[in-house]
C-alpha cells in the first residue's frame, strides 16, 4: 500500500499484465482458488481452518466473490464476541498463530479475504481493484450474516482490521452503527503520508483519471522491502502464497487509489463513532528503498505518527496503542512485540469488546 505523493502517471496496459500476473502459478500447487459450492465450508489452506465462498454477483470484468475464512477451534470457554479479521492492500489472512491467540482469550475467529485478493482473486480480475470502498460492505455484511447464525448466543462481534483493511473497517462501522461491539485497528491506513499539498494536488490527478479509465495502473515504485520483512523466504517469519502475497504489491489503479483517497477525506473530516476503538502502532517508521534490518522493528510502509494523529477523527472513544520494535503489521512482527500487542488487544477487549 506504499505509495507517492508525487504527481502520478497512468498506465492503460496494467490491468492487463496484472491479470496476467494473477493467471501465472508460480509453483506447483500455488494456484489461485475456485469459488466453493455455495453455502459450503471446504477444507482451507491453513491446518485447522475452513473456507466459504461469499457469491457477489458480477461487475464489469465478470463474476465476482470474498472468501470467508474460519478457525474451526472452538474456544474452551466462549465468553467472549466473535472476531472478524480483515487483511490490507496486497494481502490475505496467513496468521494462524493470530487466530488461535483470539481463541485462546475465548473468542471465535473468522477471516475475510476480500474481492479480488487473496482466496478470492480469480484469473479474469484484476488483483484488489475496486472504485469504492463501500462496496466492500456487501461482503462484510454477509460474512457478519453467517457469524451470526454460527454463534447465536454470542452477540454483536468485534471488527479488526490491517492497514487498508482498517480503513475499510472503519468506514464500514460508521456507515453501520450499532453492528460492531468494537474495532481493533492494526497500523490502519488513514492516511497517504506526506505534506498536505502534495497529498490534494495527487488526489487532484487522479479522481479525473479514475473517471476516464479506473483500471489504468499508477507508475509508482512497487518495492520489495516490506515482503522481505514479512517471508520466511526472506528475513520474516511467515510462509506467503506467491501469487496471493507476492514479493511487489499489486499494481495500484487509478480507480483503487481514488477510493481510498475519498476514505482518508472522510477520515479527516471525522467519523465520530460511538463504538470504542483500538488502534496498535509501531513507535517508529523508516523509509529506505532496500531492505535493512530497520525494516523489523519499525512501520516501513506508513507514517505513524500521522497515523496517530489522524486515530483521534475516528471517534469519541479511541485508544492508541504504541508497540516498541513493531513492524507495518504489528501481528507479523518478532514473536515478543506481537506477544506483547496481543495482551494488549486481550485485555482491551476485556473492558471494551462486549
């Protein structure tokens, strides 16, 4: 989700070689998926996990669906809302190790992997395009639907997010009050860092390009540095699907970036939720072009402390959390910071997330 201030270029071809890139398995078995029978959970990837299709009728390049992704570990004693998890830009739910922390604290977890991303992203698509994030309401709509019927007795859930997906969350919940106990924000993308002119005059280049042609591609550098941080393939931790997390981000559209433009415009006028919110940051953030051993212990991708700043215009009850040595995902980062950011969430939860 790294992106520039400077003035933007389009690219008409992109969404075209993005498609390919999408089509291309890289190594056998690492495929993308198919849409599962409908109203069918199916063995997932991850152990101990299941996945439901979420049919979302077509859009102009052809059907279309999210992936609901669930750990079928019930927790010993379920006291607690159910969790749903959504993912950022370029990006899919890969932490098992997160979902079975939440069950351990006695909630149930479910993960959606949005349109066009991840379990979802199909070959005709091109990868994490979208024009508006309210779309993106149908799936978490019908996700929140089948928690529900999952968990009767368990009440309203609790909503997290990563990066982009936090922003997603959060415009979500204040289009939708009352639907979510609470939302736990992982490093949410609330804003393009940089000084506030550079920030309009980019808007101001790419909401007319988003009208003449969404899909255009944006000629911005697509570095390596956070996928290094995050793959065991690297200097991370975790195993990454090649085609669902690839080593570059998906190549940004001009009709994507309008959208989350039009989000952080929101953001900044404010959102004024009632629901209590927690937003988990790293103390720092760097800004190399290559990758240095830096990249583990700060947020390599966004400005915290405009993060930070920008927390307080999400509501009248927001909790920032800072987390030493965190990375851009701070659930990603060296097992002690992430142990530490969860007691956090834990105990946070414990007053707040019912």
């Amino acid at each position: 989700m790294t992106t520039s201030t400077s003035s933007p270029r389009s690219d008409s071809g992109g969404s075209e070689r993005g498609k390919e890139r999408a089509s291309e398995a890289q190594h056998p078995g690492d495929e993308l998926l198919e849409d599962s029978p409908a109203g069918v959970w199916v063995p997932d990837c991850l152990p101990g996990c299941s996945r439901r299709t979420i049919p979302l009728g077509e859009d102009f390049e052809g059907s279309v669906s999210a992936t609901l992704v669930r750990c079928d570990q019930q927790p010993a004693r379920p006291s607690a809302p159910p969790v749903l998890q959504i993912h950022g830009w370029t990006d899919y739910f890969y932490n098992l190790e997160l979902a079975h922390r939440f069950v351990e604290a006695g909630h149930r977890f479910y993960a959606l992997d949005l349109r066009k991303y991840g379990r979802s992203l199909r070959a005709h698509q091109t990868p994490g395009h979208i024009d508006d994030l309210a779309a993106y309401d149908a799936e978490i709509q019908a996700a929140l639907e089948i928690i529900a019927q999952e968990n009767p007795e368990a009440g309203r859930p609790v909503v997290a997010g990563h990066s982009t997906g936090g922003l997603v969350a959060a415009l979500w919940a204040q289009r939708h009050p009352g639907q979510a106990a609470a939302l736990v924000l992982n490093s949410p993308w609330l804003e393009v860092p940089g000084h506030s002119p550079a920030r309009a005059a980019a808007e101001g280049i790419v909401t007319p390009l988003g009208a003449v042609n969404p899909t255009a591609t944006l000629r911005v550098p697509r570095l390596e540095h956070y996928w290094e941080s995050l793959s065991d393939q690297a200097h991370g931790e975790w195993q990454l699907h090649p085609l669902w997390r690839p080593r570059k981000s998906f190549p940004m559209t001009v009709g994507w970036l309008k959208a989350v433009f039009a989000g952080h415009r929101r953001v900044r006028e404010g959102l004024e939720m009632d629901l209590p919110v927690l937003v988990l940051l790293s103390t720092g953030t760097v800004y190399r072009p290559q990758w240095t051993p830096e990249h583990q212990e700060n947020d390599g991708v966004l400005d915290v402390e405009l993060l930070a700043r920008r927390a307080v215009r999400l509501g009248r009850h927001v909790t920032v959390v800072r987390i030493p040595q965190a990375m851009h995902d701070v659930f990603a980062s060296r097992q002690p910071v992430r142990t530490e950011a969860f007691e956090h969430v834990r105990r946070w939860l414990q007053v707040y997330g019912t």
